[in-house]
C-alpha cells in the first residue's frame, strides 16, 4: 500500500515526536483526552490490563485535542491518504500476553506502525494472526485482517508502543465505505435519521465538520508542548476504551 510506505518514511519524526510528548506524562494526562485507557470491558477482557491506549481518531472522526498533542503524527497519518476509521496509540507493558481472540469485524483490516519495539529485531515482541507469527520491527508497517483468531506476546522487560489503524477492507465499494461510516455516525449523531428537515440538516452539517481533519494550532517560536493548550473540548476520561479496538 502506498499511504504504508509513506507512513514508514515518516517513522523518524513520527517516533521523535512521540518520545517526547509521552515523557512528560504528568502534562499529556492534564491536557489529553482519554490518555491511555485500558481496555477493560468484558468483550476486551483477552487484552488484558497492560494493553492501552491513547486515541487520535475514532469511528472517522479525528481528536482535535490529541491531534493538537501529536500534531506531526495525525499529519502524517492524514496525507498518507489512508483509509483509515480509528488511528491510536497502543502499548503493552513487558512481560505480558494478549490471549487469542477474534474481533468478529471483516470490514476492515488493522495495521500496525512499530513506533517504540523493545529489544526490536530480537524476536521478543510478536503477533500470531492464524499460523502465522511475525515481530514487531521499529518503523515497520503490519496490515492484516484481526477477524482471524490472533495472540500477541511482548516478553521483554520493556513497553511496546505501535501505532495502531483500522482500514477499511479494499474490497469495499465506496457505496459500502459510505453506508458504514453513515451507521457509524448516527451513533453518535441520531439526528440524522431525524423526520425533522431542519434537525437532520444541522447532524448532517456537524457529522461533516467532526470528519474534517482538525486545525493545527500553531505555536510561538521556542513553546513546546504543554506550553499552549489546544483548542476543542476535553473529553471526560472513563479510564476505559470502546469496544473494538484490537491487539
């Protein structure tokens, strides 16, 4: 694919920016949103505590905060041209495992950017879709298709961070393609299968502008993150991610 290609040529400025917004965790927690949230419901219990994550797009609608958080990684992610329905940071603290388990979706595929790999190239951190196993390699880019049973492992004594897509299936018609974001969208947004005119147009105009990637707020000359609080609402933290995300 070419946005995984492009993606892999971004990992330097991907992975430095990263480094550094995630060192100053007493910050990205005041100021993000949902900022690695663990897994924890019954559907995701196979995850396990050590899996979390930190969101920059959800269901095709981008985070203006975290994106303002990680704005040269959503950048990049945006004009890979990726087809991409939810974008987030994953970790999996060391040593831990992620049980075997299908995530019951095959319209879309998951991929895997290899940001932060301990002991990368040592075989100590893994996924196994089907019969297949493959490690983690920093900088590497994964796609393959999580409605097959899969397992993940990282038995090193370190945090494995990647960062985490959901594409939608190539063989998808654009007519599919729209016909599941317009289901993803009444979830949030039931008035757009409103019988009022005026209440659908005002869903229809907002699904528009949440879908529109974020304006990146600009920074003065030397400030650095935590040092200019990004626009957009702050979403509570539940401590919990939804439903769907997978290894």
């Amino acid at each position: 694919f070419d946005w995984a290609n492009y993606l892999e040529s971004k990992y330097p400025e991907i992975r430095k920016e990263f480094d550094s917004v995630n060192s100053n965790m007493k910050k990205l927690q005041e100021e993000g949103n949902n900022i690695w949230a663990g897994a924890l419901t019954e559907d995701a219990s196979s995850y396990g505590v050590g899996w979390k994550t930190l969101g920059l797009m959800n269901r095709g609608r981008w985070d203006p905060v975290n994106v303002n958080l990680f704005p040269k990684t959503a950048k990049a992610v945006h004009e890979s041209g990726i087809p991409a329905t939810e974008v987030f940071f994953a970790s999996m603290t060391g040593p831990s495992d992620i049980k075997k388990h299908s995530d019951f979706t095959n319209f879309v595929l998951t991929s895997h950017l290899a940001v932060d790999i301990p002991y990368s190239g040592e075989n100590k951190c893994r996924i196994t879709i089907g019969d297949e196993t493959r490690q983690w390699i920093n900088g590497n880019v994964m796609v393959f298709d999580t409605s097959l049973i899969h397992d993940a492992v990282n038995e090193s004594d370190k945090m494995r961070y990647i960062l985490m897509f959901r594409v939608w299936h190539p063989d998808l018609t654009q007519v599919e393609r729209d016909a599941l974001q317009f289901t993803y969208d009444c979830l949030e947004l039931p008035g757009l299968v409103s019988d009022n005119p005026e209440e659908r147009y005002v869903a229809e105009e907002t699904a528009k502008s949440v879908r529109a990637f974020p304006a990146i707020e600009s920074k003065s000359k030397g400030s650095g993150f935590g040092e200019k609080k990004p626009r957009g609402k702050k979403q509570k933290n539940s401590g919990k991610t939804k439903k769907g995300f997978g290894v």
